[in-house]
C-alpha cells in the first residue's frame, strides 16, 4: 500500500472555472439531445430548431473538445507535481487511467454516451509522449492528429476506387433501440448499453474521428501545461488576445465558406464518402475554431472585470467527474422508457429551460459540497484508488481559532 502524501500547491482556478464551463456546455448539448434518444424523432418544428440549433452551433463538439484539452493539461500537472517530488508518476498514472475506465464502463451501462471510458484509454497514448521535451514537436504532433489522418488516407482511397473507402460508417445507419424508447426495464436498458450501446460508441468515436481528436487536443493541452498556461496566466494576455481574433477569423471563414469549400471535393453516385468525409472534416474544424474562440474568450473575460462571476465555475470544475455522472443518473430516467419516457413529449425549449436551472443548482450545490469536504465523492474515490488507500483527507478541518 502506498503512502499518501498530499501537496498543497494551490489550485489554477482558471483552469477548474474553464472545466465546469466545458460540463456546463456538455449538459445543455446532452439535455435538448435527450440523452441521445432526439436522433430517433428529431423536431421539424421551426421554433424549437431554434433552441436545438442555439445549443448544438454553440456547444455541440465544442463542450467535449473542452474537456479533452483541460484532460491533457490534467495528465501533466499530475505527473510533473510527482516528478518535482522524486517521484515517477507513470505506472501509477495508468492505474488511475485504468480506475477512470472502470467508473466509465459501469457508467455506461446507464448511459451508453458516456466518455469517460474514452478519455482513459486515450490516456494511455499521451504517456509516451510526456517524455518528449519539444513542446513544438508535440503541438506538431497534436496539430497532425487534429487533421484527421485516418479520413484524410480514406478520402484518397475512396477517390482512386478503393471499395472499402466509399463505404458508409456504421453510426450513419444506426437506429435507436427500441429498449430505451419502449421497454419499461431497466435491466433491459443496461443489457442494451453493454451489447449494443457499448460497440456503437467506440464505433462512432473511431470512424467519426474523435479518437485522432482526443489525442491532438490531449497532447496541445499537455503543452499549455508545461508552459504555465494556467497557472502564469499574465504572461499570455497577447497570445490569448492574438489567438482569439485568429481562430475567430478561422471560425467565420468555415462557416460561410463551408459549402464552396464541400463543393470542391468530387462526388458521385458510386463514389460518395470523399465530399461526405469532406464535410464531415470541416464541420469537426469549425467545431475546434469555435472551441478555441470559447475558450479563449473565456479566460479573457475570467481574468478581467468577469472574474468574480465566472469563478462560480471553478468548484463545479472540482468535481466534474462526479457531477458529469450525477447528471446522467438524475436526467436519463427523465427521457428512457424505463423512466418516465419523456423523449418523444419532451420539447426542445423546454428541455433547455429545465437544464438552465438544473445547472444553477449544481454550481449550488458545489460550492456547498466544499465547504465542509476537500474533494468531490467521486473525486475522493479515484483518489483514495489511485494511492490505494483511505487515508486521502476528505472532511475539510474547521480552522483554528
């Protein structure tokens, strides 16, 4: 058993702040979604597009991306703290690693969309590349990853009449299963998780691209780690600013030039996946300068007269995982048949309005939970795990008067 020393290095805030923000952002993209059962009768009605579309430009894509950048900032905050102690972090870093994918795979038997089963087995790739010492190296190797490489290869492929490239993903044709829009068990909802929802994540993440896009935003994150992006905030005030107006401009331009640029790829009848591949890369694109512009814009506004304002985000940052899971116990009942059903009733504006609330009241609630307690229940778990111990602090001492 390992002894457990804590360090008390204060917290970048910032960062906590900018993590609640990605789970704020992921939970007002999962609640109009329905908790994935909209895809099974999207709205037609042009209002409540509206709402489902004000979610999805804004978040959808960009909520995740969030967390897998502050995901890689994590990993080497981890283990260069350890490292400063003497300590190699590395087999422990990946049991961890490996805690995080069994609390997503029991997490996935309630709600297949789960991803934390993902980030941690995309944890594992950004070990070796810790060791790399050239911080230009690796933003050239997340850049790389960023720019789909598998699709890009298929693209090619599929234009010089390779069957197998102009062949539709899986995840295109995939219906709904009846489990979660009719049937009134529960068990019958994990087992539908586990032989069904389970294959179809991993599927989606792999032919959709968000693998190769885990691990470049993982390994840039990394980089803003090792060069006190959070924690020497001032030091970046021009870069924030310059990078703000650039992946603005960038965000603008793919979204207007999107479909001149869709129409410059070939397509044919038999030779369909380039230009749908195509489409598929830019929108993933915008997606990422949208991320860059939210983020950005965040920490301009956090580090000037919106302090006080959006560090009301930081505890929820704290215990995301906890709070990230809480939120699919609590809501996908609301929506599966083995609840009360309310996918095929449930308007999109209203399931807005009841994730606005729902949200304020965990921010609440966050700030409540530490004040008597050091880390969030889950938080402390995966902790107490990792070390292989109980004795991780977890009641927070009254002060000493």
């Amino acid at each position: 058993m390992a002894t457990f020393k804590p360090d008390f290095i204060p917290r970048m805030e910032g960062l906590d702040a900018l993590r609640g923000f990605a789970l704020m952002g992921l939970f007002l993209v999962h609640m109009p979604e329905l908790y994935e059962l909209y895809w099974a009768h999207p709205t037609t009605d042009p209002t409540q597009l509206l709402w489902h579309n004000a979610m999805f430009i804004t978040f959808a894509g960009k909520s995740f991306s969030l967390l897998a950048l502050c995901f890689g900032v994590s990993f080497f905050i981890i283990m260069d703290r350890a490292a400063k102690r003497g300590v190699d972090f590395t087999v422990r870093f990946l049991w961890r690693l490996a805690l995080l994918g069994l609390i997503g795979i029991i997490h996935g038997l309630w709600y297949r969309g789960d991803v934390l089963e993902v980030l941690a087995l995309m944890g594992v790739f950004l070990v070796p590349f810790y060791r790399l010492k050239s911080n230009t190296l690796l933003i050239v190797l997340g850049v790389f990853f960023l720019l789909q490489p598998l699709q890009i290869f298929q693209i090619f492929s599929a234009l010089n009449g390779a069957d197998w490239a102009n062949k539709a993903p899986g995840f295109w044709t995939a219906t709904t299963p009846d489990a979660y829009l009719t049937g009134k068990s529960l068990l019958e909802t994990i087992r539908m998780n586990w032989v069904d929802g389970h294959p179809f994540k991993w599927s989606f993440m792999y032919e959709s691209g968000r693998l190769s896009q885990i691990l470049g935003l993982s390994l840039i994150g990394m980089v803003l780690g090792r060069v006190h992006f959070f924690g020497q905030p001032q030091r970046f005030i021009q870069f924030r600013l310059i990078g703000l107006v650039i992946a603005a401009v960038a965000a603008l331009g793919l979204w207007f030039g999107k479909p001149a640029l869709v129409a410059l790829m070939p397509t044919s009848e038999a030779m369909f996946m380039p230009r749908s591949l195509w489409d598929t890369m830019l929108s993933g694109w915008f997606d990422l300068s949208l991320m860059t512009v939210l983020m950005l814009g965040f920490l301009a506004l956090y580090y000037s007269f919106a302090h006080g304002l959006l560090n009301l985000l930081a505890p929820v940052g704290r215990m995301t995982l906890t709070l990230y899971v809480a939120q699919s116990i609590i809501f996908v009942p609301v929506f599966y048949s083995f609840g009360l059903g309310l996918h095929a009733t449930m308007l999109q504006s209203t399931a807005v309005l009841i994730a606005i609330p729902a949200f304020i009241a965990q921010v609440i609630f966050a700030h409540l939970w530490f004040r008597a307690f050091l880390y969030g229940p889950l938080e402390w778990l995966w902790r107490a795990a990792t070390y292989l111990t109980v004795k991780v602090p977890f009641i927070r001492k009254a002060p000493v008067v």
